[in-house]
C-alpha cells in the first residue's frame, strides 16, 4: 500500500501531504519538484500578499518593475534559484551584491523585505525568499504589460552565496555572442530563450558605465545619431557620468512590448550585449521574428522565464526557508 502511495503520487506532492509520504517519496529516489500550488494549504494568501507589495511598489516607481525581473534573473543563475542573492554581507557570507555585474545597479532588495514581512505576518517561517522573488518578477511583467505565467513554487533559500560564482557566472557587457550562447548554455537555456530573456530589457535603465565604451568606439554596429545623443549624457572617462542613466528601451522605457527588437535592427541597442543579438550572427533571425511578432515575444518570454525559474531550486528537506530574507536564520 505504502510502495503504491509513494509511487502513484508524483514529486508534485511535496509540500501538500504528510511529511511520511515526503520522506517516502524522496527516498524513493524521486527528486522534489516544484508545484504551483505549493502554497495552497500552508499559506493560501501568500501570492495575493505578495502582489499588493510588488505593485504598491511599482505604482510608486515604474522603474521597480525592471530592477524586481533582474533580480530574479541574478537570483537564478548563480547556484540556482536560491535568493542566494539576498544575503548580505557578514562574517560568514561574502555577498553577491557587490559581484561587478549588481554591485551599484541591482535593484529591488527592499521590495522584496516588504513582500516578505507582509507574509511572514500570517504565515511564519512558511514562504521562501527565492519563491517571493519568482513571484514578483512575474506580477512586475504583468503590471509593466508584458505577458504573465503560472509561477511553479516550493524553492528554499540557499545558507550561503558566492560572489565569485556570480562574478564568473553572470554575463558581462564585454561578453560576445558566443559567450552568452555559452553561459545560457550552462544554464539549460537555448540561444533562442536567451535572445527571449534579453527582451526583458525592454524595461529599465542602464548606468553610463556600461555602456560608455560602445557609445565612444568608432564603430559600424551603432546609429551614429543615437550615438552621439547618448554620449551627451554620459562623458567619456568621467568617473562623475558613470551613475548617469539611459533607458534599454529608450522608445516605450517602462511598457513591457517588443520595441526592443526593433531598436536592435536600427543598430539602436544600448549595450553591446542588445546589439550582439542582431549583427550578423546566428540570432539575427529570432530578433527579427520577435520585432515581428510581440505575441510570439511575449509567449517565448514566459516560458523562458518559467525555465529561468526552474534552474537548480533547493527543494524538500534541503536548503532552509529564512524568516529574514538578508540572513541565514
Ligand atoms: C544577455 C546577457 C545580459 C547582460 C550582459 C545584461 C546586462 C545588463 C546591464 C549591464 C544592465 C544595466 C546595469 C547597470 O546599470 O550597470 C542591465 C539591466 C537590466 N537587465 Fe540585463 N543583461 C543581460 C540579460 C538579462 C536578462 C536575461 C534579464 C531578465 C530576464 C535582464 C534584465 C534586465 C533589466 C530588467 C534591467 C534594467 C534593470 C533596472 O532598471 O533596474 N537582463 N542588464
Ligand atoms: C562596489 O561599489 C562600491 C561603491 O562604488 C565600491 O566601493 C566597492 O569597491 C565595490 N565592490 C566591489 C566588490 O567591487
Ligand atoms: C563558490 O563556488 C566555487 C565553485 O563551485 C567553490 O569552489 C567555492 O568554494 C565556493 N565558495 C563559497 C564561499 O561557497
Ligand atoms: C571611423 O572609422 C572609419 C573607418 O574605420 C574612418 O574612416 C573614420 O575616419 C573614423 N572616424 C573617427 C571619428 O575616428
């Protein structure tokens, strides 16, 4: 009887049965997996709560909405899914936060404090901090107008972080397209889901100093106008302009669409990273179908994501659920 409980409940189960089945079907060698109704007895509230804060947020800064989908994206890529990225620094954690690729621009740590007090009030101990950051990337895409999906839930929150993982894990301004192709590639994600992913930047801003050396090279990949009115905000070795911003998506900045796309086939990406994805490589024809067709975008997008967000989770009894998401408990 126990042989056929454990083997005709799936993975699925975890999380919504007793911890006898848990046990059995874990040691049955049935690795847990994520549910989205991992929350549905043992916090029923928790998705509504968290959707109150992301879009307070948001109604107070339009921008928050790019900077909570980013977040999620450094969360995920560096030991998985695991609000890895959270932790701050202390004597026993280095935190990712100053890895070159966040330090001074990753955004949405304080949201996210929101989100998870306001659900640590009705159900303590129960939410973790990696499925709060899944599930506000996906209420800001929405709220920016982009495209929603069903948020697979049932992470747990890593003990310790790694800059130097994130430092070597997460791609850089300077990387080529078969670089990113490589470092998606050692994440389970298509060249294709990643030109999908970096449609995200349709939302958000970019500090001068990641894109100051594209705007000052003499160079064929770039729309000499756009250029030199980027340029106007952004001094060439001015340690003062590197906090200076300018929108990914300088044509509909904070609307979640597929502008992005055809900024690109205009040579008008802003990081070298954008415009790498349409200059004569292998992904020129994908960016072109999703300047095409934002339906097609939108929906590779939320898979994409869906998939961003099923990257190595700690799962079961591994891994903990931190009351405070900053610090192992
Ligand atoms: C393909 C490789 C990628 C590179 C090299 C890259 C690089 C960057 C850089 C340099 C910035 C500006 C940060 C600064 O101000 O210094 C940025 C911003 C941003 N990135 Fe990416 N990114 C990549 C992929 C992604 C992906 C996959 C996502 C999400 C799915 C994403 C979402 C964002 C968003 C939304 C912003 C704006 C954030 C804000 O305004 O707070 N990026 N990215
Ligand atoms: C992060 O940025 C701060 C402020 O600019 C700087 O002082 C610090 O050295 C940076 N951290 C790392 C690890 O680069
Ligand atoms: C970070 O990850 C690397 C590679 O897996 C590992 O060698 C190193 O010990 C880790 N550092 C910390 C602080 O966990
Ligand atoms: C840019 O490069 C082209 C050809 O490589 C050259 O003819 C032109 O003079 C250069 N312009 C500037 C401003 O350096």
């Amino acid at each position: 009887m126990v042989a056929v409980v454990s083997n005709s409940l799936s993975c699925l189960a975890i999380g919504r049965v007793a911890v006898m089945v848990t046990l059995l079907v874990l040691s049955s060698g049935c690795q847990a997996q994520l549910s989205s109704t991992f929350y549905e007895h043992t916090c029923p509230h928790a998705l509504k709560t968290i959707r109150t804060v992301v879009r307070a947020a948001i109604a107070r800064e339009r921008r928050m909405a790019a900077s909570l989908i980013r977040l999620h994206f450094h969360d995920c890529f560096v030991q998985g899914c695991d609000a890895s990225i959270l932790l701050d620094d202390s004597p026993s954690i280095e935190s990712e936060k100053f890895a070159k690729q966040s330090n001074n621009s990753l955004r949405g740590y304080e949201v996210i404090d929101e989100a998870k007090s306001a659900v640590e009030k009705t159900c303590p101990g129960v939410v973790s901090c990696a499925d709060i950051v899944a599930v506000a990337a996906r209420d800001a895409s929405k709220y920016a107008g982009g495209p929603s999906w069903t948020v697979k839930l049932g992470r747990r929150d890593s003990t310790t972080a790694n800059i130097t993982l994130a430092t070597s894990q997460l791609p850089r301004v300077a990387n080529s397209l078969e670089e990113l192709i490589s470092l998606f590639g050692s994440k389970g994600l298509s060249a294709r889901e990643m030109v999908a992913l970096s449609g995200a930047h349709t939302l958000g801003q970019s500090r001068c100093v990641a894109f100051q050396a594209r705007m000052y090279g003499n160079r064929s990949d770039i729309d000499a106008e756009f250029a030199s009115a980027r340029r106007r905000n952004c001094p060439p070795l001015a340690p003062d302009g590197d906090g200076n911003l300018a929108p990914l998506d300088p044509v509909t900045p904070n609307s979640f669409d597929n502008n992005y796309f055809k900024n690109l086939l205009k040579k008008k990406g802003l990081l070298q990273p954008d415009q790498v994805l349409f200059n004569g490589g292998r992904t020129d024809n994908i960016v072109l179908e999703y300047s095409r067709n934002r339906l097609v975008f939108e929906s590779d997008f939320a898979s994409a994501m869906i998939k961003l967000g099923d990257i190595e989770p700690l799962t079961g009894s591994a891994g903990i659920v931190r009351k405070i998401c900053r610090r192992v408990n």
